[in-house]
C-alpha cells in the first residue's frame, strides 16, 4: 500500500518539478526585463510577438530550411566519408597507424578555424558552408565508428571465421552491425555539432557577405544583430536552433532504435 | 571401424607470451579417426579449450603440428565447426538469423538457394526445440536457449568435423540428456563410421563424456598434458539402457579416479 502511494508520488513530482523551473526563470525575466524600462530589452512577451510575426512572415521557416539542407548536405557527406574510413581502421591495424595521427591531429582545430580558407576557395555561398559542416561532423563521427569496429567481440569475429566467410563478408556481417550503436552515437554527436557549425558559419559567412544573399538562420540572426538591431527576433532564433537541434536528436535515435532493434528491452 | 586419421595432433603444446609465459597445454599427441566422436575431459586450466582453438586453427601451436586429412591446419576453415563455450551468437541476429548465419555468408550455403536455406534452418530449429523463439533475440533468451541456438548453428552448416567446447553445459539434466541422444543421432551412430561426421567434444562431466564417446582423452592441469586415452566400447547405438549398464558405471569411476585428486586439489587451493 505504501509501496503504491510511493511510486505514484514518484511519478507526479519529477514532472512537476521539471516545469516548475523553466516557468519560474521566465517570470524573473519578464519582471526584471520590463523593470528595466528600456522596450528594446527582450521578454518573454516581446519575444513570443516576435516569434509569430517571424512565423507568420514565412521569413524563419524559410531561414531554418535553408540552414537544415546545408546541414543534411554536410552532414550526408560527412557521414559517407567517415563511416567507411572509421570502418576500415577498426577492420585493419594498418589502416588505423596510418590515418589515426592525420585526424587526431586535424580533429582540434575548430571547424570555424577553416572558414577562411573556405569562403577564399568557395565564396560566400552554400558550398563554403556545406564545407565546415561537413568538416565539423566528419570527426565525431570516424572517431565512434572506428572504437565501435575495434571494441567488437572478437569471439564473433573468430565464429565469423571459423565459417569460412571471406575478410569482407566479415566486415559487412559483423564489423557494420557489431559497430552500429557506435555509428550512432558518432552520428548523434554529429548532428549537433554541425548544427553548430551551420549556425556559426553563416553568421560569418553572412557577416562576410554584408547581409547579402546567403540566407540561412545564422545570417538571419547577423542582420538583425548589425543592421536592424532587434534583439527579440535574435533571442528568437536562439530558441529555434535549440528546438530544431532537439527534434533533430530525437529523429536521429528513433532511427537509431528502428535500425538496431535488438538494442531494445 | 574405418582408421583413417581425420585429425591429428603431433607434440602439440601452446604457450601463451601475455600471461607471463604460461604453458597452456605440453607435448599433447592425440589422433582423431574419421567418424569418431572423441571426448576430452579434465579439470579446469588442463587446457581443453586451448586445444580445441588449434584444431580449429584459431590458435597457432607454439610447439608440434596438427593436421586434418594429413595437411596442416594453417587457419579456421568450414570443414571445421565450432561451438564455442560463450555461443558467440551475434546479438544483432534474431534466432532464425544466428542459425543460418554460415548458410547465408559462408561457404555452407553454396549450391543451397533461399528456399534450401530455409528447409535447412527450419529443419534445425525444430530438432533442438526452438521451435516459437525463431524471431527472439539472444539477449531475450534463457542460457540454455542460446546455447541450443549456438548447436543449431553449428548443426546448420554441417562441417565434417564438429568441435565442441562444452556445448550442454547451459541445460537443465533433462534437455541435456535429451540432447546428448539427437547430437549422437546427427553424428551419425545409426550409420557405418565412414558416414559419420568426427567429433571433438569438451565437457567437465563423466557420465556425459561415457556416454558419448568413442574414445575419451582425460587430461590433468598446469601445465596441461594428455594423461590417458580410454577407450569406450560400449555398444551403439546407445539409449537410456546404455547409462545402467554396469560397464558404463565402472568407467565412470575409473576416469573419476583419474582426475579426482586434480580436481581435489583445484577446489580445496
């Protein structure tokens, strides 16, 4: 009976909990944002007015495709190069002596670090940024696939052997599927950071361009922040690349789940 | 009984460099001959398992050779299948895909088309009893599930020589004994020794290693060395009537009698 009463309570209040946080956070900052005086000052208030005219002008839905397709440009080929390449090391100690110290030693330096030599090699425009987010997804990604190749059961692979399977059959049956959950956290990780990266490299591009024609979240948010000065539509954008990040992560692990159905229970 | 030597280990010892320069197994000479089902019994650490890796190629000998049909044994390969002690089943694999594994990706399966596959797993599946857990998972089956799936698989793809490390360990007294009778049917004991496939089988318990097997190797521990080789010559095909007779009992003791002072000493240090 108590044991009952125990686990209900244990449900409500977490989830009590976790929302009376965030609306608290948001009535300190309405009062203390409108104490202030100043009507540039974003509230909560100002900032949902600004969301639904930026909603409703079509101008953020049309920011965030444009960022999303650089990001699933970037990122597809950040993937289609990384998982092969991190497969390769985990299948062949060869591979891995040879390459391990090319991208540990690349993997530091930021993806907006090679942002000038993009914009000098490919402009202003969408390649230049499809380049960095590329760039950004491409480690986290050969780093996971490569410890989840070499972390694989070698008893399996040894079984795989003794079946007489060829070394390539090997890989393709057991190396890709023993290291998927890896991949996918690889991708996960990814994904985030080449959000990140979209954002920051069309801020720079945008900056580059003057507010020319680039487009994207990141620009957006740059013409608001030098030219027409409207902090709420930035605080705006700020919130839509958390969300749009978050839906992203959760499409990703429902594919993850749908891909790896043994991962389940 | 046809005495052509299917497998053959010659001086064979392995030592092992990682753990400190261990001697797994010593100067081991054991001949296998095609269509027996050759049991080795011994206390843990004698290096039963070591042994099995090299007959499957899987673990180079560090001294001696070993062979099967007179050419040596230079790596893993088909003919030779393996049931390992852990199942290595692939946890991506449901129970169906584990047992067609080999028929699928491997050299088992050539001249079978899907539907050949099929009947074979099919027919796999029901012969150890794992007949409604075809879409089952390994993580979602019971020990003795798993390890019927891993015979399954070995079963499945049919390899001359079936090496086995320990594979009833996992089952409960009555599936266990239910099984020693159909592997010793899959053997072949129905059939004339040239139409048998050969077995090398590990286990820890005698009355199992009696029944079974044609001959048994009793092996003692560090490092571990062949001890003796016993002959079974109980008569086939052997049924329930076989585990009373008093033959079968007598040499029970006398391998016991063998190990026992080994195994004493293991358990009491």
């Amino acid at each position: 009976m108590s044991a009952v009463s125990h686990a209900s309570r244990g449900l409500a209040l977490p989830a009590a909990r976790s929302i009376a946080l965030p609306i608290a956070l948001l009535v300190v900052w309405q009062i203390a944002g409108t104490a202030g005086g100043n009507p540039r000052t974003p509230v909560p208030t100002r900032v949902l007015a600004a969301a639904m005219q930026l909603v409703e002008s079509g101008d953020l839905p049309l920011a965030l495709l444009q960022s999303l397709g650089r990001v699933f440009a970037g990122f597809a080929i950040a993937a289609g190069l990384a998982i092969p390449l991190g497969l390769a090391m985990g299948a062949f100690a060869s591979v891995e002596r040879n390459v391990d110290p090319l991208i540990e030693s690349f993997r530091p330096i930021a993806a907006i670090a090679i942002l000038p030599l993009a914009i000098l090699w490919l402009g202003t425009g969408t390649p230049a940024a499809i380049l960095i987010v590329a760039y950004a997804a491409f480690f986290p990604i050969v780093v996971n696939t490569a410890a989840g190749a070499k972390r694989i059961n070698p008893t399996l692979l040894r079984a795989a052997a003794t079946m007489g399977l060829t070394r390539l059959k090997i890989i393709s049956t057991v190396i890709v599927p023993g290291a998927l959950p890896a991949i996918g956290v690889g991708l996960r990780i990814a994904m985030g950071v080449a959000w990140t990266a979209i954002v920051a490299a069309e801020l720079a591009v945008g900056a580059k361009a003057g507010g020319g024609g680039s487009g994207g979240i990141g620009q957006m948010m740059f013409v608001f922040y030098a030219y027409s000065i409207e902090l709420n539509r930035i605080v705006v954008c700020m919130i839509a690349v958390g969300l749009v990040a978050l839906a992203l992560d959760r499409a990703l692990r429902a594919g993850m789940r749908r891909a790896m159905p043994w991962m389940s229970a | 009984m046809s005495s052509r030597t299917k497998l053959r280990l010659d001086g064979v010892g392995k030592r092992f460099d990682a753990a400190g320069g261990t001697v797994a197994v010593e100067d081991v000479t054991l001949e296998v001959t095609q269509g027996e089902f050759m049991v080795i019994v011994g206390p843990s650490g004698c290096g039963k398992t070591t042994l099995l890796n090299v007959l499957a190629g899987l673990d180079a000998p560090t001294t001696g050779t070993v062979s099967i049909d007179e050419r040596p044994i230079r790596g893993p390969g088909p003919e030779r299948g393996v049931m390992f002690q852990d199942y290595a089943l692939f946890p991506w694999q449901t129970v169906w895909g584990n047992i067609g594994f080999g028929l699928r990706n491997g050299p088992a399966g050539d001249g079978l088309d899907a539907a050949g596959i099929e009947r074979r797993v099919r027919a796999t599946i029901d012969l150890v009893g794992l007949a409604g857990s075809e879409h089952k998972y390994p993580h979602q089956l019971s020990g003795g599930m798993r390890q019927r799936v891993a015979l399954a698989r070995l079963i499945a793809n049919e390899p001359e020589v079936l090496l086995m490390d320990e594979p009833l360990a996992a089952l409960d007294a009555q599936t266990r004994i239910i099984l020693q009778e159909e592997l010793l049917r899959i053997w072949g004991q129905d059939r004339p020794a040239a139409e048998r496939r050969t077995v090398v089988f590990i286990t820890h318990a005698i009355d199992e290693a009696v029944f079974l097997a044609d001959r048994i190797a009793v092996m003692t521990s560090h490092p571990g060395r062949l001890k003796a080789v016993i002959d079974v010559p109980l008569p086939r095909p052997r049924t329930d009537a076989t585990r009373a007779l008093p033959e079968t009992q007598s040499l029970a003791q006398h391998i016991w009698s063998l190990i026992r002072d080994e195994a004493y000493r293991a358990t009491v240090t």
